[in-house]
C-alpha cells in the first residue's frame, strides 16, 4: 500500500494539521494488516499568480501516483486526471466553499470545473473529505457530489488537558487575524479595551505582528506558548464574515478551558452548537454576552467525540464508500 499526502504553504495553519492527522491516522489504519509505504510532501510556498499556479498543477499530476492520494483542493484536478484510468484514489480534503470569500475569477472557474467533473464521477475513488456535517451535506445534496465523506478535526486530549486553566484573567483572544474575520470586530476591541479588557489576535506571520492602543496581534514562539496564553482567557471569539470549514482555534480555545463565542457560520455553526457555546449574530451580542459573563461549557462527550482514539471510527465508513 502506498500512501501520499500533497500540499503546500508556508504555514502550519488549521488547514495543514487536520490534513496531516487524517493522513497519520489513515495510514496507522492501514498497517495494521498491511505494509504502508508513506510520504508527506509539501511545498513551503504560495503560488499566487497563473503562471507559478500552472507549475503548481503539474507538479501535483507528476506525484500522484499513490495508491491512496490525499490532496488540498488546489491540487485535486490533475491527481484526478493523473488517476483517471487506473484503481487509484484520491481524497480531496475540502475544509468550505463560500463563492462569496473574495475568490479570483480564475479561482472561481476552477472550482466550477471541479465540481462538475465530480459530479460526473461514476466510481467512488474520487472523494472529498469534508471537516463537518454542514460541508458534507452541502457537497453531498447543494452540490450533488455522490462521494462526500467527513473527517473531522481529531485532538489529543491528554496533551490540551495538560495545559488547561480554569483561573482567567480579564483577556479576550479575538480570535486568528484574518481578513475572514468580521471587519466590526475592530469596534468591539476598542469598547472592550475601554472596559479594562486587554484584547490580542493571534497569527502565524511574523510580518503581521502589531501593536496598538486596542489591541495586539501576537505570534508566539511556540505552539504550545499559544495555547497556554489563550488557556489563560476568559473567552475567545470566532466571529467570521465567512461560512467556516469548522474553526479549529475555537476547538482548541475550548480544549484548553476557554469559552467561545461565535457566528452561525458553515461549520463552526456545527462546533458551537455541539458544544454548547454561545451563538450571537453581531458584535453588539458578542460584548453583552462578555460583559455579563455568559460562558456555556462543552459535555464530556463532545471532547471523546472529537479524540484522535475516534479516527478509525470515521476512516472505516470513507474506506468502504
């Protein structure tokens, strides 16, 4: 058996480490009864302009050539076209689509092409994998995708639990800076600035890193340093102006012992709901629920649902669609 991961990037964002799990646990699957040859390749950079994207494209052609390819959806048309004639998958790990996010036309038409190549498919070797039950069934019913699976984020428990706080202090992390974000979410660090708040963003881009009267936009040396600060807060926001894969900050704000508060939107409307965290529909909400400390705690059962012991779980119902 042999097992390929294809992506690329410069940073190791949400995106990048629930594909890596899914990658390590399939392939853990598969070496319990058989040899597994595995290779992670990943490009570290962008490739923005059409010209780098096409070299991107057949780069991806020439190395899907696995038994098994789990590819971003940047690369999923040339690892399907490469496999088209053969009894090769791929798996084409699809975290949200919202043809509102500010995509480029050339972007826009490839997706299209996308989709209705995948709607075409008459075998199953060609999946997406989806990160939740919204994006599953808008792939699987919206889109009319026969072979829309869910993987979803996994988390070792024992590690986040180590570093959960239950003392607070008067800190909101707002969330990762992004232009994904809520543009109002800016008005809402300022009044709570004003209340005594201190309010911080975090990011992967040392080049983004700032620091003003309202708030702070901090890369931290590590990991763990990251989750440990935002451990310490008495919320964090995932207020996006996009319909989200799933928001895996909010996960790990929750992991760690931190409320969330959060916009209904695409699959983090799934995480706030399965969780029991706060809903709200503006940042006027968002303020009254933290001025008046409105904080709602996850059940047991929502953090086993989502351990990396519950992989094989959602691995046997993708391997044997």
């Amino acid at each position: 058996m042999h097992i390929k991961y294809l992506s690329f990037g410069k940073f190791k964002t949400g995106g990048y480490r629930h594909e890596t799990i899914l990658f390590d646990s399939l392939v853990r699957y598969y070496r319990k009864t058989t040899e597994v040859n595995a290779e992670n390749i990943r490009l570290k950079r962008y490739f923005e302009n059409p010209l780098a994207y096409f070299k991107l494209l057949f780069w991806a052609f020439r190395h899907a050539d696995a038994n098994i390819n789990i590819v971003t959806s940047r690369l999923a048309l040339p690892a399907m076209l490469r496999n088209r004639n053969n009894n090769n998958e791929v798996w084409i790990v699809l975290h949200n689509y919202d043809p509102n996010d500010g995509k480029s036309n050339w972007m826009k038409w490839y997706y299209r092409l996308l989709f209705k190549r995948l709607k075409s498919v008459k075998h199953n070797r060609f999946k997406i994998i989806a990160v939740s039950v919204f994006w599953q069934n808008y792939f699987s019913k919206t889109l009319g995708i026969p072979n829309a699976c869910k993987f979803p984020n996994l988390f070792d428990l024992k590690f986040y639990r180590a570093i959960a706080k239950t003392e607070k202090k008067p800190w909101i992390h707002m969330g990762q800076m992004s232009s994904k974000n809520d543009p109002e979410i800016y008005k809402l660090a300022e009044r709570l600035v004003k209340d005594g708040y201190f309010c911080y963003f975090s990011t992967l881009d040392s080049q983004e890193v700032k620091h003003n009267g309202n708030f702070e936009i901090i890369k931290f040396h590590t990991f763990r340093d990251y989750l440990t600060q935002m451990s310490e807060c008495c919320c964090t926001l995932a207020l996006t102006d996009v319909n989200e894969g799933w928001n895996r900050v909010a996960h790990e704000s929750l992991l760690v012992g931190t409320p969330v508060i959060g916009y209904d939107k695409g699959g983090l409307g799934d995480l706030l709901r399965d969780s029991n965290s706060i809903i709200v529909h503006n940042i006027d909400e968002a303020y009254t629920c933290i001025r008046e400390g409105k904080w709602q705690i996850p059940s047991e059962e929502f953090y086993n649902k989502y351990s990396l012991d519950s992989s094989d779980i959602y691995l046997e119902k993708i391997c044997n669609q």
